[in-house]
C-alpha cells in the first residue's frame, strides 16, 4: 500500500504514477496555537479566504485518474485555513507566528517527498498541478481555468520537449475547450493572465528548481467551483487532459 496519512494537518499520499496533485487553499481547520495572520503586510500579498471545493475538485482528479489509468497519483493537501497559514506564500507571508512554521514546513516536505518518488520512479517525467479558485472575470464570462506557470518557467522541461505540448489537439486547453470550459492562455503563444500566472508553489518546486518536476497552477473560476455538474465535468477534462499530456511527455522522452 502506498504511503498516506494526515500529519500536521497536511494530507498526503505517495502514488506510483507520474502526477502530484496539490490544494493549499480549502482547508477548514486551525492549527494548534496558531494565531491568524494579519490583514495586511508590507511586502506580502495578504489573502485569508478559502478557494472552496478546490479539494473537491483535486481529490475527484485523483479517483478519476485512478479510475482511468487503474493507478493513484500523488497528493498533498492543506487541511490547515488559509488565514492560519497560506501554503503558497514564502514563509516570510505564509503565517504570523512561529508556532505556525511546522505546520508550513510539513506542506511542502510532502511535496518535496512526492516531487522525489515520482523522479525516482519515472526519469525525466513527471508532473505537479496546483489547484486554486479564482473569481469569474466580469468583462470574459467565457473563461473559466485559468494555467499559469510563471510565464513557462515552471514547466521549460515540458515545453523544451515541445513547445505547443498544452495545446495540442488533443493536449490539455484543447481537451478543456471541447469539455465547455474557457481556458487563458487559450494559444501556446498567448500570455498567461497576470493575476494567475503560478505562485509559490509552481516557482518553488517547479523546473527552476533543479530538483523540482514541471509544475502548473490552474486555477478555477468560482461559478464552475460552485455548480455540482460543473464540478463533475471539469475534473473529468481536467483528469483526460492530465493523463494526454503525461502520454505525450512520456513519448517525447522516451523517443
């Protein structure tokens, strides 16, 4: 059985398939001692709200992966608020206090431990997705996911192997697009929205990071987060686009 658990408030599972999946903003709890964090900081992006059901959505790309491909991905999941500790900050505007740091630090141990599983298991591979909410773009009502990967230095392994790999025919924005679902950047040479172009986490342990995987941030509008069905059919796209994108990285590896 692969290792899984809940430590420290942080949800974790070792898979073997080349995918980690990671939710740092729809935990419910407080942890122990823990003040909340304040309102604003100077030099800090200060959000406190919860992307809710981001853990809905990543923990139903998990079972439809497994589902599909008969394996379970890797996971990591914050069951810590976010205005206690914000997994997606540098540890400088994660959290207030020090009694906090531990609860920050397991966060991303487990991806690190995820992150090495995966490049132990699958050579040159591999993949971390990061799942966010985003609020509903008044003047694109059409748009709802947004991928950010630091403007491609997140996933430049990915896109060293081919350029337009995200947007193929049958690559992820396509297989978004066709399930319904608006996606920016909609072309391989459109730029990522400036609002949600990948945060701590993508930078931190993505392909700038020597010992990173590709890393991208997807981030879901809250009319889709909020609607069962949409739910439903997102993660269904979102988990055929994943496994076409790992097939065609494992092809272009490989040949």
């Amino acid at each position: 059985m692969s290792p899984s658990g809940t430590n420290l408030f942080v949800e974790y599972h070792l898979g073997a398939y080349p995918l980690i999946v990671t939710c740092p903003h729809n935990g419910t709890q407080q942890p122990t001692g823990a003040p909340e964090r304040p309102d604003s900081q100077p030099g800090c992006l200060v959000t406190k709200q919860a992307d809710l059901f981001t853990r809905a959505i990543a923990l139903g790309v998990f079972e439809k992966l497994e589902e599909i491909v008969g394996v379970e991905p890797s996971s990591v999941t914050a069951r810590f608020h976010r205005k206690y500790v914000d997994a997606n900050r540098p540890p400088k505007c994660a959290f207030k206090a020090a009694v906090a740091r531990p609860f920050y630090r397991e966060y991303h141990r487990r991806i690190r431990q995820g992150i090495a599983k995966i490049t132990e298991d699958f050579p040159q591979r591999g993949l971390l997705v990061d799942i966010h909410g985003a609020a509903d773009l008044t003047d694109q009502p059409g748009i709802h996911v947004f991928l950010g990967s630091d403007g491609g230095g997140s996933i430049s392994r990915l896109l060293a192997l081919d350029a337009k790999i995200l947007w193929r025919r049958r690559g992820l924005v396509r297989t978004l697009e066709d399930a319904g679902f608006g996606v920016i950047p909609a072309n391989a040479d459109d730029p990522e929205h400036p609002n949600f172009d990948g945060g701590f986490t993508v930078r931190r342990h993505g392909a700038a990071n020597p010992a990173g995987l590709d890393a991208l941030q997807i981030e879901i509008v809250r009319s889709v987060r909020q609607d069962a069905g949409q739910r439903t059919a997102l993660v269904q796209a979102l988990a055929e686009g994943l496994i076409r994108l790992l097939a065609r990285q494992k092809k272009l590896v490989e040949s």
